[in-house]
C-alpha cells in the first residue's frame, strides 16, 4: 500500500511540478486570483480598524476557501478525472482499494496549499499590512486544523460518491460544496452574522472547524463557549466523514454492478 501510495505521489509530483510547471502556473494565476479577492476587502475596510487585523480575516477566509477548493477539486474531483481517462477500470482490475490513491494525493494537496498561503501572506503585507496572527494555543489549533481536514474528507466523499452515481456532481452537491461551506462561516465569523444564519451553520458540521481555526489564529471571539465548538464539532466532524464515506462505497459498489456512468462536464 505504501509503494503504491509513494507511486502516485511521484507521479503527480513529475506530472504538475516538472513537466508541466502546474505548480508555478497555479501561483501566478491564484496570485492575481487573491488580487482581486483582497483590493475590494483593503479599498472598503472601515477606516478605524487596524489595517493588520483585516488582513487577519482576509488570511484565514482565503485558507478556508482554498481549503474547500482543495477538498473539492484535487480530492472529490479526481474520481471524475480517473473515470474520464479511463483509469479507475485499471485501479479497481488489480484490486487495490481506491483510497491508496488519496495517500499520494494529499500531500501534493498540502504543498500546494502551504505555497499559496505563502504567496496569499506576502500579498496581504504588500497591498494592505502584514496579517495579524495571534497563536495562543498551537496545539488547539492544530486540532482545529484537523477537525477542518476531516470535514473536508468527508465533503470530498460525498462529491466523490455523487461523481460515481450521476455522472456528475448533481445540484444537490454543488449547493454542499460551494454554498454551504461558505454561508456557514467559512469566509465570516458566526458571531458576525444574523442570528437565524448562525442557528443554521451551527446544524452542518462546516462551520465548527471554521470557528475554532479562526479564533485560534487570529484570536476572534466565537458564538459559543471554545469547549463547546471542540465537542459539538468533533460529533458532527466525524459523523459527516464517517457518512461520506459509507455513502461513497455504496456508490462504488453500485458503480461494480451496473457499470460507469458517462461523465459530464458538470
């Protein structure tokens, strides 16, 4: 499993970082991407409020968004991508299990997303002001961080399992990948947002990890007691990636009886 793992990493490694140059290509057009993300957040800030700590919730809005592209498109859209070239018929003919493939994934994914928050740091101090970090605890946040990682694995299996039966991703798992994570406090504290809002983000499990790795980096207050996000959070993190990934077997399984859909575009 191990080999095979090191086997696709290397692959995507030699695939997007040497013959491709995706890396760099991806840097520069996120880089100008961010550009027009933050001018509008730098122009429009309120004029009172200390130019470092609105580049600190610029910072952590991006880590969540890009977190979710990440989620979304390197992890739930890559079974698309081996359906589409023909190669899931060759990963499920030597009987190893799909999820090696993720082994190798992942950390080209964490690479990617430690290199963009570089340049999305160094943009922040150039357009606005170095962001404001404030790390009290790093062992919280990094439990926030991996509370985070399995909302996304879990989001990933469900994008992945509707990829399998459909065919595409279907409009109910478009609303869970791009409206959800960001209407339940992926881009703005819950503490900002009108009460009926914040009940609501409080019943998915986006917003729990969200909260916390924004109150333990950039020391913003959250809607609810810390210890409470951390159990209410832990409850529904693996609940939803337990569930992600029941269901993404139960399409695979299906996909073995009755065979690949056709993939389309969208």
């Amino acid at each position: 499993m191990i080999r095979a793992a090191k086997a696709v990493l290397k692959a995507y490694v030699v695939a997007e970082l040497i013959r491709s140059g995706g890396l760099m290509y991806s840097i520069l057009s996120m880089s100008f991407w961010m550009i027009l993300f933050i001018l509008p957040i730098a122009l429009f800030a309120p004029p009172g409020l200390d130019r470092s700590v609105v580049a600190g919730y610029a910072f952590t809005a991006i880590l969540v968004f890009m977190s979710y592209s990440i989620a979304s498109w390197d992890w739930g859209y890559e079974i698309r991508w081996l359906m589409r070239t023909n190669i899931l018929e060759y990963v499920i003919a030597s009987g190893r299990s799909i999820f090696i493939l993720y082994l190798g994934i992942i950390p080209m994914s964490l690479l990617w997303l430690g290199t963009m928050l570089v340049a999305v740091y160094a943009l922040l101090a150039a357009l606005m002001a170095p962001p404001l970090l404030q790390i009290e605890d790093p062992l919280l946040l990094v439990y926030s961080l991996i509370l985070l990682a399995i909302v996304l694995f879990g989001h990933a299996m469900f994008l992945g399992g509707s990829t399998i039966g459909l065919g595409t991703s279907g409009p109910v798992v478009e609303i869970i990948t791009w409206i959800l994570p960001l209407a339940t406090g992926g881009l703005v504290p819950l503490s900002r947002m009108p009460p009926q809002v914040a009940s609501f983000a409080l019943l998915t499990p986006y917003s729990y990890p969200a909260e916390l790795v924004r109150h333990y980096l950039i020391g913003t207050p959250t809607i609810m007691p810390a210890w409470e996000l951390f159990i209410y959070g832990t409850l529904y993190t693996v609940l939803f990636m337990f569930l992600g990934i029941l269901y993404f077997k139960y399409e695979f399984r299906k996909m073995l009886r009755e065979g690949v859909k056709t993939i389309g575009m969208y």
